[in-house]
C-alpha cells in the first residue's frame, strides 16, 4: 500500500521513468495486492456461501447467469493461482513433502487480508512508522541453509543489482 501510494505521487515521473506499459503493470500489480489482501478473502467467501446455498448456480436472468458464470470462473482460477505456483516451487526447492500444506493456502491468504488491514490502519493512524518484518530465517530458506552465502562467495563473486526500469525485455 505504502508502494503504491509513493508510487502515485508523481504519476507523471512513474510513467516517464518506466513507459506507459511498464507504469500501467506496476501500478495493476501494486493496486491488485493492495486489493487483492483487503477484498480477496470476503469475496472468497461470498462465492462460496452462494455456491453452497445453491444460488451461484441458479441465475433468474441470463446477465445474472454470465455475472455467476464469471464470479465461478474467477473463484477457480483466483484458486489455482494461489495453489499452482506454491507446488512449482515446493517441487523445485525438493519439498514435496509439504504438498500436503497446499489445502492450508485459503486459510493462509485469510491471514494476509488480516494483516492488509491492519496494515492499513496502522497507515492510517500510523503514517511514518515502519512495522519492518525480519526474512529468511526459516530452516528452508536460502539464507538459512548457506546457499546465498555460497552463492555469493562463489568464484563469480556477487552480481551487480541492475536497476528494475533498466533490465532489457
């Protein structure tokens, strides 16, 4: 949220420095996060009340029937989009013994939406204070495992951060 509104400041700037595509992606991600936390969870849970009241399902008119036919649709795919890219990567850091955790994911997003909105009336009370939140210490992370720091002692050395707005397409 903070992202977002530094972000939006100075729309002209956002748009010079990044181009018209660049600038409508970033502002989409930041403002479908941003969203995403606040609204995703209730709306989750609206779908399905209504897919389990039978309602979802039983439009009275035919723009009724495609509003639930795209509300279906987008419960889906909001669904696999949260479940699939957690597997990839569970598969490809070899822990695939937490796949059973997947089913855990709606509950973990309902978490995020809390955390959104306390985030966002701690912005709203609390607008220069930094809530900083410490990563990489659990015991998979890069960090915690030594793969960073061999990475980076490594004969190649560490590579140079190239600048977002910067990186070729």
């Amino acid at each position: 949220m903070q992202t977002l509104a530094v972000h939006t400041r100075s729309p002209r700037r956002l748009f010079r420095e990044l181009g018209a595509a660049r600038a409508f992606a970033a502002l989409a991600l930041m403002l479908g996060a941003a969203l995403g936390g606040l609204l995703g969870p209730a709306l989750a849970v609206w779908a399905l009340w209504r897919v389990l009241a039978g309602q979802l399902l039983a439009a009275s008119t035919v723009w009724r029937g495609v509003g639930d036919g795209l509300a279906l649709a987008l419960l889906l795919s909001g669904l696999l989009a949260i479940i699939i890219p957690v597997a990839l990567a569970l598969r490809g850091r070899g822990l695939r013994r937490l796949y059973w955790t997947l089913p855990l994911l709606p509950l973990y997003y309902c978490l995020v939406s809390i955390a959104a909105w306390a985030a966002l009336i701690d912005l709203a009370l609390r607008p220069y204070h930094w809530s900083k939140t410490e990563h990489g210490l659990a015991r998979t992370s890069a960090r915690a495992s030594g793969e960073l720091r061999d990475r980076l002692m490594s004969q190649e050395g560490p590579r140079p951060r190239q600048h977002p707005a910067r990186i070729a397409d």
